[in-house]
C-alpha cells in the first residue's frame, strides 16, 4: 500500500477526510464529473461553459463531491479556492466573495499563498511575464491605468522595501495608495507614465478578477476554479439581499446574460430543499425581481431569475451524487 493510500485511510478512519481520501475515491456520477471537464477544458473560450450546480439534503455528500472536483480542477492544473458561503462571505457581496477566493485560492503545485506564488514565478521569468503584458494590452480600456503600472514595478529588478508586500494586498481586494504607487514608479524613472486614479468600487473589484486570473495563467496555470458550498444559506438574507446573491451567483457561475470571465470556472452545492422552501415559499421569483426592476435594476433582475431557474432546474436533475 502507497504512502497516500495509508494516509487516506487513516483520514477516514478519523473522520475527516482528506485530499487524498476524497481524491481515491472518486465520485460514481461520471456524467456531473464529464460537464465539469467540459467546463475546464473551455475555461478560456469567448463563451466559457456555464457553471455547475449540485443539490441534495444534509449529509448526502455535496460538500465532499465539491471537494472531489477541486482534486478534478488540481490535477489539470488550475488554482482552486473553496468558498463557504456565510455572514462573513455573503453572496450579495461580490467584493468580500472575491477575497474569500482569493484567501482560499490554493496553487496545485505549491504551498505558497496563490498571488506571492504566482508572482514569484512571473518574476522568475522574461517569457511568463510577458505574457502578462501581452494579457493587459489586449485588454485594453477594460483593465485601468494602475494595472498596467503594477506590471511595470513588476518587470523591474528591485521594489523600494515593501512596496510588493502592499502590491499583493491591492490585487487581494485592499487599499493601495496613489502615493506610494507614484514614489515606486519614481524610483524606476516612470514617475508620470501613468494615471492613477482609481475606478470606482464594483468596477475595481472586476477589474481586479480580470487581472488576477490573466496573472495566474501567465503564471502557467490554467485557470481558477471557484467552488461555492452552503449557497442554501442566501435563504437567510433579508430580500434584496437575497435579490442581490442570486444576481451575483448567475455572474460567478457565467450564466446567459452575465458577464463572463475568461479562465474562470465555477461550481456550487445546495440543499435539495431551497426551492420549495425558499423561492417558492416566498415567491421569490417574482417579488425579488420586482424589487430590484423598482430601483432600475433591471439587467439585475434578469440574472437573478435566470439563477433561480438554474437552482430549480438543478434541484430537479442533479441530486448530490454518490461518493466512493
């Protein structure tokens, strides 16, 4: 017996299992793990593969068939980030989701965190970072001023002291200061080649996913896989939060009319419940919507239907599948 057999094992004997427990034992739903690898093996096409949802009640393996397809997304190389949906990491808060993933985003062939990994390796190499570079310029006004000025630090042989540190805080979701920004450049002789402004906050955060996962496959990765468990919990929200999550999840998830972004796949569990208990008890599929089409929110409003309707349509064909 390998060493990752014993250890397997001895994870289940314990309760807990691990990596390599879930890994070795596979799933018996070759259908769900086949979609997946649809999704992963268009993850950079002009319209990547919508994402995929899993329901089933409480204990019925969800959780460990999301694990599964995270050693499934390892294996052909892409960065993964578990993301527990909860009070701190609501739905509707695409900002805090992001830097949940981006806390979570594990690297298959390192331990380091996923951006100073990642960043090591771009500057380990001319060829890595210039595809970056090539990345940022075809994106072109989608991506602001400031990215285009981090790659510039980037390419350079030295940062003042602990400007990188502050680098890799900005691309995880936190603040970076125009100023210091401005005195790095200075350093390296591009003090007003860039302007520094800030978009503002939803279209940042976007921007910064665009960037992130351009960064990562420059990296040599395939991509980022995102996987969202106990998305039951959106039942909690107060109404236009609630609204709110279901917009976003048909964004994650690059469901018919979101946005979509290239290199990223995404999967999500939920109890097999939430549609009797939830959107139906409550009519959610038409006093959400219409609340968000009062407020003018009306290409909000469509995705959060077109969510509902692939939550039902999951809870009716995709049970949790069975594990092992």
């Amino acid at each position: 017996m390998n060493l990752e057999a014993r250890t397997a094992i001895e994870a289940l004997r314990a309760g807990v299992p691990n990596r390599a427990a879930v890994r070795l034992m596979g799933t018996e739903e070759p259908s769900l793990e086949h979609e997946f690898d649809e999704q992963l093996q268009h993850a950079w096409a002009d319209r990547p593969r919508p994402g995929l949802g899993i329901a089933g009640g409480f204990g019925s393996g969800k959780s460990h068939f999301l694990g599964y397809l995270a050693e499934v997304a390892r294996a052909q190389n892409f960065v993964v980030s578990r993301v527990v949906v909860s009070k701190e990491t609501p739905l509707s808060d695409p900002g805090r989701v992001f830097e949940a993933a981006v806390r979570a985003a594990t690297l298959p062939d390192r331990h380091d965190d996923a951006i100073t990994g990642a960043l090591t390796i771009l500057r380990q190499s001319r060829d890595k970072m210039g595809a970056l570079e090539t990345a940022v310029e075809q994106a072109g006004d989608a991506l602001a001023p400031i990215f285009s000025a981090l790659l510039f630090l980037l390419q350079r042989d030295t940062l003042p002291a602990g400007f990188a540190r502050q680098m890799e805080r900005f691309l995880a979701g936190g603040k970076i200061r125009a100023a210091d920004v401005r005195q790095a450049l200075a350093t390296v002789g591009g003090a007003r080649k860039f302007d520094l402004r800030l978009p503002v906050a939803g279209l940042l955060m976007e921007q910064r996913i665009h960037f992130l996962t351009a960064l990562l496959h420059a990296a040599g990765y395939a991509g980022w896989c995102m996987l969202f468990d106990e998305v039951e919990l959106i039942g909690r929200y107060t109404p236009l939060r609630r609204a709110l999550a279901y917009a976003w999840l048909a964004t994650w998830l690059g469901l018919e009319g979101a946005r979509t972004w290239p290199g990223i796949v995404a999967a999500y569990a939920i109890t097999d419940d939430f549609v009797t208990a939830v959107i139906d008890e409550r009519d959610d599929r038409v006093r959400l919507t219409d609340r968000l089409r009062l407020k003018e929110r009306h290409h909000e409003a469509r995705l959060a239907t077109t969510a509902m309707a692939h939550i039902a349509q999951t809870v009716l064909a995709r049970r949790a599948p069975a594990c092992g």
